[in-house]
C-alpha cells in the first residue's frame, strides 16, 4: 500500500516537471526577460551630462608653455583624441577594455561577476567596459547601487550606438579622475610629469593608466611599498597587453623604464601676480569678443606673451628698489605706497611682463591696468610728437623742433590761448631761453604749457588717442593737458610709447598670445596696426627722450644700453612715473599713493623717502634695473632715427639769464629728480657735462651743444632781463612769441 503511493507521487512529479514544460517555462522566463530589457531600454534615456563632468579649469600659460595659473572649481581641461598620442590612447584600452574597439559598449559577465564579489562580500571590483566608466562618469554619479548599474548598462548600449569609439575613449580620459585633483588626462599629465598630454610617451601613459584603478593607492610619491610595487605591477600588466595586442613592439617594450612620476606641485592658483595677469587676459579676451559667460564656463587653454624670465625680473627690480625700503606692517605712511608697472615688446606689441602690486590676494586692484592717477610729464612727448606732425609753429610763424627756443620762465602766462594758464616749473625755476631739446631734459612745464596752445590742444588730443592715451571726462583740450592731467594706466603708457618707438606705427599691447577652446579659437586681433604719426614726428620725439636719460631728469635709468624716457610727477605728488624704452623694450613705471582701504589718493611726500617721491628716482631706478636685467645684462641694439631740428631762436630781444623766483635748495639734499652730476651711459654720444635737474637748476640753460641735436640759433642777449620782450598785437606776444612760459 505505501510503495503503491509513494511510486504516484513520483509520477506525478514527473507529470508536472517534463521536459517540455520546463523548456516552455524557460522560454517563457526568456521573453518575459527580454521583454522587461526592452521596456528597460526604452525607459531609460541617455540623460544629459551631470554637472561635474562639464566643469573644466581655465590654464593660463607664460609664453614658454609652462603653466601660471588655473582658474575654476574642477582641475580639469578637455582636450580631443588628436591631442593625445595613439599609444597613449592605447594604454587606457590595454588597461581596462582590451575588447573595446570591437564590443557593443557592455561586458554582462564582466559585470555579473563584478556583482557577484561584491555581494558575496569579496569586495566591490571592476568589471566595466570603458564605454559604462564613461558613462558613469559623464551621465551618472558614482553610486554602488544595482539602480545606478542597470541604469548604465542600458546607457552604455544606446552610447555605443551613437558614438564613434574615439569620442567614446576620449570623453573617458577625460572624465576620469587621476588622483592629486587631476580630472582628464591633460591636468594628469601635467600633474604627475609637467608636460601637455601631448607630449606624453607610451611608459608615462601607461603610468596613467594604471594609476586609474587606485589614485589614492598607486600615486608614486605617497605610495607605500605595497602601493608602489602594485603600480608596477599594473604598470607592466599595461605594457604586456599592448604587446598582446601588437600594439606595442616587444623589443621597444623590454626597453622601458618605470617613469617615476614628478613630486606633487601646490595649485597654480591666483595668489602674487598671476591674479593681476589673469584679470587683465580675462578683460582683453572680452574686448576681443570672448564673452563673459564663455570664460567662467570654462575649458580654455589661454598663451600670454608673458615672457616667465622678464616676469621675474620685473618682480625681482619691485622688491629691490622699493619693497625692500617699505616697512608696510609698522608704517602707516609707507603702507599707502603701489607700484604698477608693464612692459612690452617694441616690435611686436606684446605684453612680456607686469607688475600689478604687492599680491592680487592682499590688494586686487591691478596697478599696471587702473585707470584712475595722471601720468603727469610722460604726456610730454606727446605733445612734442604732435607738434612735429602737425608742423606746427611757434606763435611768430618758426616750425617746432628739438633746437626750438622756448622762454622757461616759471608760472609765464601762455599766449595765443583763450584759456589763461601759468604753471609753475619744478621747485618754480625759471629758464629764460631754452631749446625744446632741454626744456624736455629738465620737465619744464612753462614750455610744454605754450607749445600745446602753439599745436591746439585738439589736435595734442587727437595724437594722444591715436597714440593710445584712452579718452575720458578728464581728458580736456585745455593747455593744462600738457602736464599730462587726464589718467592713464602704466598699459596705456607703455602702447602710447610702444608707438612712438615703432616709429608712429600704432601698437596695442597685448597680452593674450592665444586662447583655444576644445572646438573653438578666439580670434585675436594684431597688435601692430597702421600708421598714426609720422615717422619723424615718432622719432624726433625718440631723439628728445634719449636726451633726457643721458642728461636730463630720467638719468637714474641710464644703463648699458641706449633708452629713451621721460620721468612725470603730478599734482600733490599723488602718483610718479618714468617710462621709457630701449631699441627693444618698452616699460611704463608708476607708483601711486593710495589710501589703506583702497580709497582716495594720498600723497607720496615723505611716504618712501623725506621729500618728494619724483619720477626720476624711484621709478627711473626701478625701471633701470629692470630693462637691464631684462637684455640680459645690457645690450648694443641702437635706435634708427629720422629726426627734425626745427627753427631755432627767433628775432628781438630774449635775455638767456635764468631766474628762480624762490631760492634754490641745497642740491646735495635736495629730493629732486636726479642728481646733480649723473653719468652717460657707456652708450652716450653727449659730449657735453650733463644737464642739473629742473628742481635744482641755479645755472644758465644754453641752446643744445648735443652732437645729436642740430645746433640752434643763436639767441641775441636782452639786458633788461629775464622774459623781457618787445611788445606785439593784442593775442600775439610779440617778435619773441616763440617765448611762452609753463
């Protein structure tokens, strides 16, 4: 009775479980997978990037390629795949997908056996396709979830569908994270060996490679020995597949050597004058088109015509001549003291060196480009410039030149103008008679103040915009222009001058050599436009300046080298300027008194040394010791000059006696401009004794006996004194109208 039931319900096990129910189970199970794949696969789209694989860094770079500064939150900067060697692509297939170029984008067993260790406690593993780490990079987040998994599964097949497998492999070297805060394969490059991904060889990309699997464990300079000989090993495991793969020779391979990677470096970040740098590159591109929005998105590769050594001995001349003499923490006085400076080259335009001030993160106003103190007497040779391409005439008909004979009496009412003006000469010295060519050695404001009503001031102005002197509500066509009272930027100065050295054709400086995107290339306009003045007018004014170095109020700047400049101090002594420039080299200097909190202008008396702080020293000296560090110790480059005299003296009576209206000081402690008996340098062609500083002339200022200047003609003597003229017609100072004062 029992064996008759129990051999029933074995026929009855059989009757339910025959082969054919469990095939038709098994197909059914099939499709009902397959089916809930499909409906999986028409679920889940292919999202749009996440937030984080979008973000890149800007990396600005000095024009030897190495790299200043990065900008943005994400250390990364997308490149393309023809921006990274084949056998470097190769090395990331050979490490995590050699059937890459041939899958559908998804390894099933790869990933069930991934699934499997983790779940069975063996730990979480790999076992992704480079096409499912890109998406989970680029599309997902990093979850371990079996949502997030079957979510990039399905992603991974539609991706491999639409993509090409090079933009596969390159949004995925891009995207994946190498350790020491590298995102993509360029920031990794220049993190672990300083070069471009471009430049790296197969041993450094399989480094890359390898260091995927474990940034934290396989970095070679924190690594322990396990960590170090794991690397290694994943190292070779790299180089063997490409091998395997006949990717990689196997001779070349077995002469490879372990690339140790370079020790980690801090961010290139904004602190000293790589912020200033930056702000300015930033502010240019975006007068150049490259819109704001651009720019904070990130991904630009942006060149500057920074040169990395003249940057440093621009900084290096700062510290010497000024920040060493400044005790900011304990003075008050010496805490309101910025310097500003910029540097271009003469034939190209571009900007090889700034000075912003003492940090971009301890005072981020930029030095070299604010926009808001006077270049005071740098504005001269403007008004020379544009005199002579004007031919302009003085008010008794002679044609303005370097042998020119103005009256240098100190607070001399202009003539001709409807504006009255009578500025006062330096420690108010007056000159009497004086050639433009001295009267520009010396800074005298009384001749300036009669040549620009002389030109027209509209038309002084005219040459200052086209020079490059930016137009503002302060920038008026009145006599007082003369002495520079509308505000400049040391950048503005030095375009203004790099101009005048180009011999009148136009030059703007810039800073910005190249910016390239991933996809795109900003267009940069060139530096070097057309013709704004004459060339004689150009170098004439050239001619005028080298006088002023080799004997005038900017010797403090004289070198082994030839230069031409001109030293400026404006009103309040509130800011002091010198530039100048060398066959090569145009430099602009400024220092600006300024409040602590970056409010009014202060003035610079007493606030570096007792006295007046003058363009002629501390910016002359600083600019000085730059220039000459800059040609490398000096230089025999040499100025090629078409120059104009113009009429000398003109008829009646001139007395050629200088007077000074209040007594002279002491010139051995007097803070003036120069000293009293500067040196020429090695490069000079004067002959005669150098010329004493406006602010301690006590002697009489004869015509030019310069070898480079046309001589004069003669003035004839007037014994009755001192800016004694013949009486002329109402408007017209008479016979000797050549004669203004300043």
């Amino acid at each position: 009775m029992g064996q008759s039931t129990s051999t029933g319900g074995k026929s009855r096990i059989r009757r339910l479980f025959t082969w054919k129910k469990l095939l038709g189970t098994f197909l059914v199970t099939c499709l009902l997978v397959l089916g809930a794949c499909y409906v999986l696969y028409l679920m889940v789209p292919v999202p749009t990037a996440n937030a984080d694989a979008t973000l890149q860094s800007n990396v600005y770079k000095y024009s030897n390629g190495k790299v200043l500064a990065r900008t943005g939150k994400v250390n990364r900067e997308i490149v393309g795949l023809d921006k990274v060697p084949l056998p470097v692509q190769r090395t990331f297939v050979a490490a995590e997908n050699k059937s890459f170029y041939d899958d559908n984008g998804v390894d099933i067993m790869g990933t069930a056996r991934a699934a499997w260790n983790t779940v069975s406690g063996k730990g979480k593993q790999g076992g992704s396709t480079i096409t499912q780490q890109y998406v989970k990079n680029y599309y997902l987040s990093q979850d371990q979830t079996a949502t997030r998994k079957l979510k990039e599964m399905v992603i991974a097949i539609k991706v491999d569908q639409r993509m090409g497998k090079s933009e596969i492999l390159a949004g995925y070297i891009n995207t994946s994270y190498y350790g020491r805060n590298a995102y993509g394969i360029q920031a990794a490059a220049q993190a672990y060996y300083g070069v471009d991904a471009s430049q790296l060889t197969v041993a450094q990309g399989a480094y890359l490679a390898a260091v995927l699997q474990a940034p934290s464990q396989y970095d070679w300079a924190i690594a322990g020995p396990k960590g170090r000989e794991a690397v290694q090993n994943r190292w070779n495991y790299v180089l063997n597949n490409m091998v395997g793969e006949g990717w990689l020779d196997s001779t070349t391979r077995d002469g490879l050597k372990f690339p140790v990677p370079q020790k980690p470096k801090p961010p290139k970040g904004l602190s000293g004058q790589s912020g200033y740098i930056v702000e300015a590159a930033n502010q240019e591109l975006m007068r150049q088109g490259v819109s704001e929005e651009d720019l904070k998105a990130g991904g630009w590769t942006i060149t500057l015509n920074i040169d990395e050594k003249k940057q440093k001995s621009l900084v290096a001349a700062v510290d010497k001549e000024l920040e060493s003499q400044l005790d900011r923490e304990n003075s008050k006085r010496a805490a309101t003291v910025q310097a500003g400076a910029t540097s271009v080259d003469a034939k190209t335009g571009a900007v090889v060196a700034m000075y912003g001030g003492i940090g971009a993160t301890e005072h981020w106003t930029n030095n070299a480009t604010r926009r808001d103190y006077q270049p005071a007497s740098t504005y001269k040779p403007i008004v020379l410039a544009s005199a002579i391409d004007n031919n302009s005439e003085t008010q008794d008909g002679r044609k303005i030149g370097l042998n020119t004979i103005y009256d240098g009496t100190s607070k001399r009412s202009v003539v001709g103008s409807d504006i009255p003006f009578n500025p006062e000469n330096e420690d108010n010295a007056s000159y009497g008679p004086i050639t433009v060519q001295k009267a520009t050695n010396s800074s005298v404001n009384s001749v300036y103040a009669q040549m620009i009503v002389d030109v027209g001031p509209a038309k002084t102005k005219k040459t200052g915009l086209a020079l490059g002197v930016k137009d503002g509500a302060d920038f008026v066509p009145t006599p007082s222009q003369s002495l520079g009272v509308m505000n400049a930027s040391t950048l503005d100065m030095a375009g203004a001058y790099a101009t005048l050295a180009h011999h009148g054709v136009k030059v703007t400086p810039s800073l910005v050599k190249s910016a390239e995107h991933k996809d795109r290339t900003a267009r940069l306009a060139d530096p070097i436009g057309d013709r704004v003045i004459s060339r004689e007018a150009a170098d004439t004014t050239t001619r005028a300046m080298q006088g002023v170095v080799q004997a005038g109020s900017g010797v403090r700047a004289a070198g082994p080298y030839q230069a031409a400049g001109k030293t400026g101090t404006s009103e309040n002594n509130r800011s002091a300027w010198f530039v100048g420039y060398t066959p090569e080299l145009v430099t602009a200097v400024g220092l600006f008194g300024e409040a602590p909190d970056g409010g009014k202008q202060l003035t610079l008396t007493d606030a570096i040394n007792p006295g007046r702080a003058n363009g002629g020293k501390l910016p002359a000296q600083i600019w000085g010791a730059y220039t000459t560090a800059a040609l490398g110790g000096g230089s025999n480059a040499a100025f090629d000059l078409e120059t104009f005299a113009g009429s000398g003296g003109g008829s009646g009576d001139v007395s050629p006696t200088p007077s000074r209206t209040t007594e002279s000081p002491d010139p051995t402690t007097s803070p003036s401009d120069e000293p009293t008996t500067p040196t020429p340098p090695p490069t000079s062609t004067a002959t005669t004794p150098p010329e004493p500083p406006d602010s301690t002339a006590t002697t009489p200022v004869e015509p030019s006996t310069d070898p480079t200047v046309p001589p004069a003609t003669t003035v004839p003597t007037n014994p009755g004194g001192p800016g004694n003229v013949k009486p002329g017609k109402p408007g017209n100072p008479g016979t000797n109208s050549l004669l203004p004062a300043g």
